[in-house]
C-alpha cells in the first residue's frame, strides 16, 4: 500500500465535474506556492428537498422506490457508484463526494408526507439506494432513525443496506418491523483482508466487525443477508466462498453481487488508486474489469452491467452460486407482508 496516501480518504485527487467550465489543475506544479490537494476536513450541507422517495425503474433492479438522507459519504468506497451523483450538486466525485456530505434532515417528514397520500399502496422502499444511511454523520443527525420510526409507525416495508456497525443501534426499531416481516437488511462485505479494506474503503467498519454486525441482527430476529459487491477480479473475487461461508456462519439468510463498473469520473479515480496501491497487478485488474464489460471498464448496459458477461463473469457468477448454494442452501429472505400497511398511521375499526 502507499504510504503517502491522503490518511482516512478513499480517492486522492479530486476530478472534473463536467457540469462546471472551471477546475483546479496541477500540471504546473513548479509555479504553485503551495500543494493544492491536502487532506480535506468533513464539511456539512443542508438541503431541504420537496420529495424524498424516488421510483426506480431499473429492468435491473425491477419496480421499487428509494430514498437517500445524506449525499455524499464519509467511507470514501474508491469504486462507489454514487460518487457520480456528487457532479450534479456542483462538486467532485473524488475528494469532495467523501468530505462535502449533504443532509436532508426533513427527509423523515417528506416519508411520511408520502405514505399519507392518498394515491400512495405500500411497495418496499430501500434506504440507501445511493449512499449509506448509516455512514458516520448518522451518529450525531439521527435522520434514519428517524425514517425508520416512520416506517414502524406505519408498518410500512422497508430494505436497508449499508457497510455500518451503527445499525445495531436501531435494532428495537428493525426487530419490531420484523416481527411483522417488513423488513430486510443487507450488509455489504467485499473483503476480509484488512489492507485491503483501508484503502479501498477507508472510513468502514473492519469486516469482522460488519460479520458481528450480521450475528447480532440475526440474533434479534431481523432478516439479515450479505452483499459481497462488488466483486473485483484480481483484488477480491477470490473472497466469494469465504465471505459467504462467514457471512452464512453469522446467521446470514441471504446472499447478493455485483460485479465493479467505472462509468464517469470513477473510471479516473480508481485508476488513481490501483496505480498508486497495486502498481503490479494494474495492468491485470484493469483488463479483467473491462473483459467483464465488453472491452471497456464502464457499462450502462442493463442486464450486463450489473452481473459482466464473457469467460471471467462466467467464474464469478459459478463460484458464487456455487458457494450460495453450499452454505445458504434452502435460506432466503421471507417476503414482505403488505397488508400490514395503516393507512394514515392507525389500525382502522372495519
């Protein structure tokens, strides 16, 4: 790993925003009096959206709706999908997606706003289709927990998914939604290996402790699955069987993947990092992704880009079926039951 690396950031560079015309550039450093890139301080954002709750009509994904409470996140994922997102609040998808957080502190009122409506049948809705609801800021905002009263109130169904051992904090919360079953939560592990996780991940939970975080939810009787994504050939893809092995010994009920894309300014930044942490294995992890792909690192094919296609997704897609099959055989998340949903908060007389 290197050791000049921006301590406690994923990316170390902050890339163009193609929605702005000016950018900082270094490519005379000779004439600079200072270093332009230093190691940024956490800075908050508030943002007061009409609407909170979006559909998602991904053929990938099939119908849901999601809701995101932050912008932005504090674990610094090198690969995360989201950083792309950052580019429309007029910020960059590197550095400043994991130091400038936005935090939408009415996004509770809006979700309830939303299920008062008259039009409104109850569909699961998944909590951090973006960004973690349970990234480090959560601790002092308490804006999913907050959601998630909501959701109890209105024994409403829910998903939630996130790399955070603050999760257990709300676990009253979870196990009440799921005594009703109306609710399943995901934890994401991409590697045991602890190097690998500091750099690729800086700012999340060890995997041992995200395996813990599994057992004590298990434990409380909440569904609790893994989510080994995304799979990276030549850095993790070897971990599948481990992880789901561990995560099913931890009292997983499921397992889900995907495989890693770079669409956007993602492609620049994890280049940056591969080239700069695993400057031997570039050129095979490099190749390896864009052979998932068709022959290019990013991909907004639906269907593909999601589970890659060709020989290697091949391996990928058998050692994780092949693993799931060995430790989660017969195990799956029960379905949500709908017809728990109160319309207007209250169990009604007739």
């Amino acid at each position: 790993m290197n050791d000049e690396f921006i301590k406690g950031r994923g990316s170390q560079i902050n890339t163009k925003n193609k929605f702005l015309k000016n950018e900082y550039v270094e490519e005379h450093i000779e004439g600079l009096d200072e270093q332009l890139q230093t190691a940024p301080s956490t800075q908050i954002f508030y943002e007061r959206p009409k609407k909170i709750v979006n559909k998602v009509s991904s053929p990938d994904l099939g119908l849901m709706y999601s809701m995101n409470p932050y912008q932005g996140c504090e674990h610094g994922c090198i690969y995360c999908y989201a950083r792309n997102s950052h580019e429309y609040w007029g910020f960059s998808a590197g550095l400043d997606f994991e130091s400038k957080i936005i935090v939408k502190e009415n996004a509770p009122a809006l979700l309830e706003q939303q299920l008062l409506s008259a039009s409104w049948q109850p569909v699961p809705i998944a909590v951090s289709g973006n960004t973690d609801c349970y990234q480090p800021l959560e601790q002092k905002f308490l804006i999913t927990r907050r959601i998630l009263e909501v959701f109890a109130k209105y024994r409403h169904p829910v998903g939630v998914i996130t790399k955070n051992g603050l999760i257990t904090r709300d676990i009253d919360l979870l196990s009440d939604l799921a005594k009703d079953n109306l609710v399943h939560v995901y934890i994401s592990i991409t590697t045991l290996d602890e190097d690998l996780r500091r750099a690729m991940e800086p700012r999340t939970a060890s995997g041992i402790k995200r395996l813990k975080t599994i057992e004590q939810l298990s434990a409380a009787g909440i569904p609790t699955g893994v989510m080994t994504a995304p799979i990276i050939p030549g850095l993790n893809h070897h971990e599948i069987p481990t992880l789901i092995q561990a995560a099913a010994g931890h009292g997983a009920c499921a397992a889900g993947m995907t495989v890693v894309r770079l669409n956007g300014s993602i492609a620049t930044l994890f280049e940056d990092w591969l080239r700069k942490n695993f400057p031997d294995r570039f050129e095979k992890v490099w190749n390896q992704i864009a052979d998932l792909h068709g022959g290019n690192v990013n991909d907004s094919q639906f269907g593909r880009r999601m589970r890659g296609e060709g020989n290697l997704a091949d391996v990928i897609q058998q050692l994780f079926r092949v693993s799931k099959n060995r430790h989660l055989k017969d195990k799956s998340m029960p379905p949500y039951d709908l017809t728990k949903f109160r319309k207007g908060g209250n169990l009604s007389l007739f």
